[in-house]
C-alpha cells in the first residue's frame, strides 16, 4: 500500500465510523455520503491522452470490476483525427462521468440515486436509481446512459462511479490500476493537477495548444484531462 | 448507503435462490453477505496471447471474478491488457471441448471416452509408423512450456522430427537476421532508451503488456520515439510517426546505414573489438543513399539523414527496435533481410548489451532433470527445415509445407496442440485440404476452433484457470500457472496427463516416468525457493547465470556446435553507466556479424541488399496490397468469439477495411461503402471500408484476428469480418521459409 492510498485508507476509516453512527440515527445515505465529503480528501482520476494507446483494458477491467453487462460500459472514447495523408494526426479521448464537484445530476436526481462521495466523486445508488434520465437532460457531457438492467428488467443508469468500493478502502479504481500504458493515475486531487501540469508543459514543445481540462469546469473535475489539442475539438467536452 | 452495482446484482439475481438455500430473508444482508466474501487470489499466467503475463485469478464465491497484473511478473509488472480482463469469460464459454470428442462426419463429432480414445489413437498411429515411416508424422502446437516438453518428448520418444509452432506466420524471419547477425532475437532496452526507433511494430496494440508500459514510459521520460509505419497507427499517433510505402523498410534502413558509414558516425570501437564483416559491408552501403530510399520507400531523404544523425548523437543508448512479426517477420519476401538490416543500425551504433540499446540481461537456467530422455530423432523432417532450408527454424517448422506433402499423400499423422495453422495461416483451403488429407489428426484443445474442427480426435484439456503447467523461466524471475479453481468440465484432462497416457499405450512411457510436480522440482533444484513457495507467490525471483533467456521462439538458430566457444559472459545486467561490457554473442564468430558466412554457405546473400516485395511495388490503378494488423482488444483469431472483446469491434465498427481517402474517392468508394477484392490468384471476397487518411495509399489494412470459419463460435459468425487469409495463397519465403502474409494484392471495386 502507498502512502497516498494509505493515507485516503485511514480518512476513509474513521469516517466510516461517523457513517455507522449516521445508519442508526436513520439519516439517508445520500445525506452520509456528503457529511463524508467534508472529511474525506479530495482525489482525482488522471488521464493522459497523451499516453494513450486506446487498447481498452480499462473498459474490460471495469465491466469486469462493476460486473457489467456485456453491452455496457462507463469508459468510452472519443477519437479527432484531422489532416490529409500523410500530415495527419489522430487524438483519443476518454469520454466517461467526469464527476464534477458542482454536480447537476446528482441537483435533479428525483430519488437522491446520485450522491457526491467523500473524495468527490459522483456515485450511484444502483438500486434506488428509477432510470428517468432526468441526470442524462443536465450532464454537460452527455454521459448517463439509459439501458434496461438485465437481471431485473428495470430501466437504470448506468456510468462511472470511480469504483466507490474500491476508493473506500484507499484503492485504485480498476481502470487505473490495469492502464498498460500508465495513462490513467489517481491520487489526491491536487497532486493530480499539479502532475498533470507539468506533463502539459514538457507537451507543449510538441503540442502548443496542450492542456489540462478539469481546472475549473464545473467547479472542478473529479476525472481530469490532459489534451494534445483544444477541448472544443472533442465532441464531449466544453 | 449506496448499493453498488455489484452488490445489487448478486442481490437481485440471487435473492431467490438465497432465500431458499440460507434461510436468509433481509436481501440487504445477503447482498452483503455475498459482497463480504472471502476473496481468494491465486497465482496464474494469463493464456490470451503469447506472452503469458503473469497474474492473480480473484475467486469469490467459488468463481472467478477478476484479473489482475502479477507485480513481480516481469512481463505483467501489476497490468493487464483488455484480453488477459476477458479471458475469465473464455472459462465458462460454453462453446468450450467438454468430453473427448470422435469425428463421426463433416465438422461432427460425438462423445468418446478416454479409453477407447487413446486406444484407436495408438493402435492408428503404430500402423501408420510402421506403414508410412516416422517421417509421415508431425506435432504442432503453440509453443509454450507445458507443450514444449511433453508433446515434443512424445513425438522425439516415436522417433518423429517434425515438431512445429506458429512462428512462419509470426517471427521466423527476425529470429534467422538476428540470431545471424548479433546471435538471438533480443528486444531493445525501451525504458531507459533516449531514441528508439520501430519499424513497423506497434507497441500499443500488438500488446505484451509491461513490453506496452515501457514504451509509453520512454516517451513520458521525454525520449524520442519514431515509428515508421504505413499507417497511423495508435503507437505512431502518440509518437513520431513516419509513413512509409509497404514493403520498403529494408530500403530506408539501408539508407540510414549508409548514413552511419559515409558520414562517419557509427561506433568505431565497437566495430573494431566487437564486429566481424565491417569492411566489406561499408563498401557494400555506399550505394544506397537517402536519396535512392526516398524514391522507393517515400520517406524524404532528409528525413532519413535527420534519424541517422538524431541516433548516432544518442548512441549506444538508442535502438532500432527489433520488430516481431510485421516488416521484419513473416510479411513480405524481403522480411528476413530487413531483419538483418534492423540488426546493422544496432550494430553501427555499437548498442549491444547498452543502457537503451539491444538489452542482453542475464536470466534464469533451470537445472536439467535426470529423468530417462529419448534421443534426438533422426528422422528426415517432412516440412523441408535443415535441407531445403538450411537456416531455418527446427523448433518451429514449416506446418504450411507439411500439409503441402500431406496434400501429396506423404504425411499421414499429426498431433496439434492450442494452435490452429487451419485459420491463422494463409491460403485457409491450403491448410484444411492438408489436414483433410491425414489418416489421423488429433486435436488437443479448449475450444472448437477450426483446425478442431477437421480432427479425427479432440482431446479436451481444461481451462488455464483449472489447470497447473511447468514452470517457466521469465527474465530473472520463475513463474507458473496454479489451479484457480475446480475443473469446470470433469471429463478434461491436463495435457501432462493425456500425453503420458498416450506414451504408455504406444510403448514409450517410460520417458514419462515422472508427475509435473517431480518435472518441476527437478527444474527448480538449483533455486532457493521450493515448487510450493512458487505456487503459493506464482512468481519469484530467481538465480540468474550469466547466459540470458529469452522468451520461446527468440533464441539463437545458430547450433551450439557453431556458436563460438563460451570466454566470457553472453549477459550483463545493464548499470546506469555509459558504456557496459559488450557480451559474447552467440554467432558463430562470438561478435556481431555484418557479413554472415552462414547465409554464404546455405546460398544466400551474406550481407542483406535492396530487393522488393515479391509482389512488386508497381500497383494498378485499382489495386492495393492488403496488409494486417493487430488491436489490442483481440489476438489470433482466438478472441473475437468473446462477447465482451466482440462488443468493443461492434460499438466502434472496427472489423472494417481501413481505404485511403483519395484512393477511395477516384474509385467512387465511400466510407462504410461494401467493396469486392480480386486477388491476382483469381480468389474473390468482400469487406466493409472505412475510408480514413491515416492509411498509405497503397495498402488496405486489415484488423487482425476475425473472420472465423469454424461454426461452433457464434459470437464470431455474428460479428463477422474478413479475413485475408482467405485470398492469400500458399507461398514460402526462401530464408526462413515464412508465409509472406502481406505479399497479397487485390483489385478493388465497389459492390
């Protein structure tokens, strides 16, 4: 164990306890899980795009992790190419929540199935979620999907929930873990940035219009971005 | 709190079940019971590809629920790539060989037992020996150390030569340039590299995972990463990339040698102490400039002088890196010499067994066991490997020749295990014919694939979950494959157990008188750990020597009886200084060769020159050189029967042809258009286009590893897709004898 997932592993620990205490007192989850955000710290999923290769392990181990149905998955990608042979270029892009900190699905969520974890992530309340799709009307990156679930034929959400069992014992997310190419890290948030910054510089050389997205977006990103090229050549970004 | 997705599936497809079985009626806390249990991780090897990362299978409640990377695995180092992920869904597959299976009709078959199986094979293959002779017999397989020991020590015990893998179609041709110029196929030292150049090989997406990690940390570190490729592929899209004609890498590597020589920038130290063969090879270069390359390859001229100088400012630590299968090993008639041209930069740069440069470590040399051995047959092979070619390969083989003499009627029998050269070699009705053609075919497999498919025996073994295998050196660690769980299908058995039971009946058990267990120990003697730590940690590490391993398939061709005698060490561990101790190779001279006498005394060029692909590189107006390639989320033709790899081709439409732009425009074809290819043979087929600018304009590139015949797979007959295999014909190259997978040119017209 690191010490960063030590250290988010020991936060999270004491605050299950003031979760246990909160389950005896009858307050909803939803209402636990925010108390928690203001004792947990702050962490991010880093992507570097960059890095990239587009082999889809984090896909696999994810539906794997989350037992997902075949047809489902929260990581997807966007692909930019742009130029004629042979002057072209060709960009990735991880499309999957972007787990806002000013979160607009989890404001419309009729049901509170939506809630902001202890590290800031958006997470999911598979069973309480009713599939009305009112998150998919406010997501500015159109990431909600809608599908009937399998097993119990009722409609639900389905995206990223930054692997909530996993974080809660200070571990990766699957998709970090697994990434071959070390694309995808997660750590404390401002680590992250201040990771990702650097990156952005030494790419500048290369690609002037490098950068990091996530800074400032909806008050901050959970899934941080780093770019070769501008955002608004991305068709899910802003 | 939340219930995750996880908890609430186990909770809404097993409440029932549980309610019944515990008695437990709140499904909260059987959700959570089922969420709380315990997890058991055991020690594997994946099995999707070759490189066998190493890994832990998590089983909760009795089943396999996740993969993850082995840390101290040196080809895994904690990752997996997406089909190491999707293989725990090859074990439940239910297309999967349950019983052993007799052939009762075309692509039928019905149950068997084990008995009567391995009797009716013994007795048919005693009379097909005393018959036909031991020269009408073959094993094949994919070579990994399980089946390397007791199907070659089977066939070796009947006297049979010919044992075979699935290296023509892969790198038969890199392994003869390297093994001839600096003694083995080693890989370039990526990680700690300041320039590397790859030709053709695509680290992103023909994936051997750390392999994968320590490229994308060569570019994060800031290193200069080029790769020339026809395409744009998702390796070039994150480097530099430099497109180039297909088929002509061996003409720019040429010039990037004369470079290095006229301007004087190759090593001249290491050329002096550590070359045999540089004089007649500078004179040899002088002719082929940057300028005569751009003309054949399309790589500007100042281009190519630009790496040859970014390289040598950067040697010894820079690579050429030595490719595997693409340019340099089983494409075009020109592969093998474009390997020993790969093999020349190397050598100007003086980087053998440098910081960055061709990485030589030491690795691990198990003790030998004493157990009774057979001796080698002498047997003639029935493939053409040590006559008709004298350089090539006899751990590998030619399996496309010897189905060419079972079409003649001169090879009755063969034994093939986890491969299938009916799908994955070329020309697919040359291969089936082949093997329709034997007396006997006895298929060892997990699944129906289609070389099973045209047995007259299937040998069911289990999954690589359910089943343990002989240890395997990797790198300066061992590593082997434990049980994860109980066998699935109870009629399968370890191939261990079925090769020793067939040697019994056909009299020569007593080279099998021995458990795996007492194999493993035996190999694991010299070590400082016991079989039992190793299958508990599945990964340890080990004594190294001073002789490096490689990984199967890459070691040298040179025979020891030619290799010069051992003086000095033929591995180092790379330090962090400038220059390291030149190992002692193992070519014949003990140096790097530019001028083999090998090559000159099996009648070949001793030094590599410029010639085309077989096929030409003149096209007509409608025509294109059909070229393949892998993704990363599939391998072999094995995988896309996988719902959750075949959903990734479906959600991003990936099994189409990749058509240039412009050339699509002047025939009037457009993107997702359905085409019709005329080979030159005269065969026919179809295939989706997706039109894009990231491809030559020469070449159609064809994503590897669909297009399945076999019936059984039906995720794959769904998916659909094409298959080049099925246009190409049978052809062999003259060194190596490989395949020519890319000397295949079609006509093209819309549909």
């Amino acid at each position: 164990m690191t010490k960063i997932d030590r250290r988010a592993f020991i936060k999270y620990s004491a605050a299950a306890g003031a979760a246990t205490a909160f389950a005896a007192s009858g307050i909803s989850a939803g209402a636990q899980e925010i108390s928690r955000t203001q004792q947990g710290q702050r962490m991010a999923l880093l992507m570097d795009n960059s890095l990239c290769v587009n082999c889809q392990s984090c896909r696999v181990a994810c539906q794997n992790e989350n037992s997902l149905p075949v047809s489902e998955k929260y990581i997807r990608f966007d692909y930019v190419d742009s130029g004629t042979w042979p002057d072209v270029t060709h960009h990735v892009n991880r499309h999957s929540c972007q787990h806002c900190a000013d979160a607009p699905c989890v404001d419309i969520c009729p049901v509170e199935a939506l809630f902001k974890g202890p590290q800031g992530f958006t997470h999911l309340d598979f069973e309480a979620c009713i599939g009305c799709g009112g998150c998919l009307m406010v997501c500015p990156f159109e990431v909600p999907v809608i599908s009937e679930e399998p097993a119990s034929g009722k409609p639900k959400m389905y995206k990223c929930t930054a692997c909530r069992h996993l974080i809660s014992q200070g571990k990766k997310p699957a998709c970090a873990t697994t990434c071959i190419t070390n694309a995808v890290d997660y750590g404390p948030w401002d680590e992250m940035l201040s990771k990702a910054e650097k990156r952005v510089e030494a790419l500048r050389k290369q690609y002037p219009q490098a950068s990091v997205y996530g800074k400032t977006q909806q008050d901050g990103l959970g899934l941080l971005l780093i770019l070769r090229t501008p955002a608004q050549e991305y068709p899910h970004l802003i | 709190m939340g219930i995750d997705r996880r908890t609430f599936l186990s909770h809404t497809a097993k409440a029932a079940v549980a309610a019944a079985a515990l008695g437990v009626i709140d499904m909260r806390v059987w959700a959570q019971t089922v969420q709380d249990a315990p997890v058991v991780k055991k020690p594997s090897l994946c099995n999707m590809c070759t490189s066998e990362c190493g890994m832990h299978i998590h089983v909760k409640n009795g089943r396999p629920w996740k993969v993850t990377g082995h840390p101290d695995h040196p080809v895994s180092r904690g990752k997996l790539c997406p089909r190491a992920h999707a293989g725990l869904h090859w074990i439940y597959d239910p297309a999967r060989v349950k019983t052993p299976l007799k052939r009762v009709g075309e692509w039928q078959f019905e149950p068997i037992s084990w008995e009567q199986a391995t009797d009716q094979i013994s007795d048919q293959l005693k009379r097909i020996i005393a018959e036909h002779g031991t020269e009408s017999v073959f094993g094949a397989q994919y070579p990994r150390t399980t089946g390397s020991l007791y199907l070659n020590r089977l066939m070796h015990a009947l006297g049979v030569s010919t044992t075979q893998s699935h290296e023509a179609t892969c790198q038969a041709g890199r392994r003869i340039a390297m093994s001839h110029t600096f003694g083995a196929a080693f890989d370039a030292d990526w990680e700690n590299s300041d320039y590397l150049l790859f030709i053709g090989r695509n680290m992103g997406e023909a994936v051997r995972t750390a392999s994968a990690t320590a490229f994308a940390k060569a570019i994060e570190r800031g290193a200069k990463v080029v790769c020339v490729d026809p395409r744009l592929s998702q390796s070039a899209a994150i480097t530099e990339w430099v497109p180039i004609k297909p088929g002509t890498d061996l003409a720019l590597l040429l010039a990037l040698c004369n470079v290095l020589v006229t301007e004087n920038l190759f090593d001249r130290q290491f050329i002096s102490n550590h070359t045999n063969g540089f004089v007649p090879f500078r004179r040899h270069v002088v002719q082929y400039s940057p300028h005569w390359a751009e003309e054949i390859t399309g790589v500007p001229a100042e281009k190519i002088r630009q790496i040859a100088h970014e390289m040598a400012a950067a040697a010894p630590h820079c690579a050429v890196d030595t490719g595997w299968k693409a340019a340099v090993g089983s494409c075009y008639a020109n592969s093998t010499d474009t390997g020993r041209a790969v093999a020349y930069v190397n050598g100007l740069l003086g980087n053998i067994g440098q910081r960055g440069g061709i990485s030589v470590p030491p690795g691990v040399v198990f003790a030998t066991p004493q157990f009774p051995a057979p001796s080698a047959p002498t047997a003639p092979r029935n493939d053409g490997v040590g006559t008709e070619y004298p350089l090539a390969s006899a751990e590998s083989g030619l399996p496309h020749l010897t189905m060419q003499r079972a079409k003649e009627g001169k090879v009755k029998a063969g034994f093939i295990r986890h491969f299938n050269p009916v799908r994955s070699f070329p020309d697919y009705d040359h291969m089936r014919a082949g093997m329709r053609a034997l007396d006997l075919l006895v298929v060892f497999e997990t699944h129906m694939s289609e070389t099973a498919i045209e047995a007259h025996y299937i040998l069911p073994e289990p999954s690589f979950a359910e089943r343990e295998e002989v240890v395997k050196a990797v790198g300066d660690t061992v590593a082997m494959r434990t049980k994860a769980i109980d066998s699935v299908h109870p009629q399968t058995k370890s191939f261990d157990e079925i090769i020793t039971m067939l040697a019994y009946k056909l009299g020569v058990g007593e080279y099998f008188s021995f458990t795996l267990d007492q194999w493993n120990e035996a190999l694991l003697a010299d070590q400082p750990f016991s079989l039992a730590d190793l299958k508990r940690a599945g990964t340890l590490a080990a004594e190294v020597s001073d002789e490096p391993v490689l990984p199967a398939g890459c070691g040298s061709l040179i025979p020891p009886e030619q290799q010069a005698p051992k003086e000095r060490p033929r591995a180092f561990l790379v330090s962090g200084g400038d220059r390291n101790p030149v190992p002692q190779l193992f070519t014949p001279s003990g140096r790097f060769e530019f001028y083999s006498q090998r090559f000159a005394n099996a009648g070949f060029e001793p030094i590599a020159k410029w010639y085309p692909p077989k096929t030409g590189l003149d096209l007509g107006s409608a025509e294109f050189r059909v070229v393949h390639g892998k993704q990363a989320y599939h391998s072999h033709v094995a995988t896309n029967n996988i719902p959750i790899l075949a959903q990734i081709t479906k959600d991003y439409d990936t099994n189409r042809l990749w058509m240039n732009r412009s050339r699509a425009e002047q025939l009037g074809i457009s993107d997702n258009d359905t085409i019709r290819m005329r080979a030159r043979n005269g065969r026919t087929a179809e295939a989706r286009v997706m039109v894009t600018e990231r491809v030559h304009p020469d070449m159609l590139f064809s994503p590897a590893g669909y297009g399945n015949r076999t019936p059984y797979y039906k995720t794959s007959k769904e998916l659909g897709g094409f298959n080049p295999h099925d246009l190409a014909e049978y052809q062999h190259e003259t060194i190596s004898g490989h395949t020519m997978m890319s000397e295949l040119i079609v006509e093209v017209e819309r549909a």
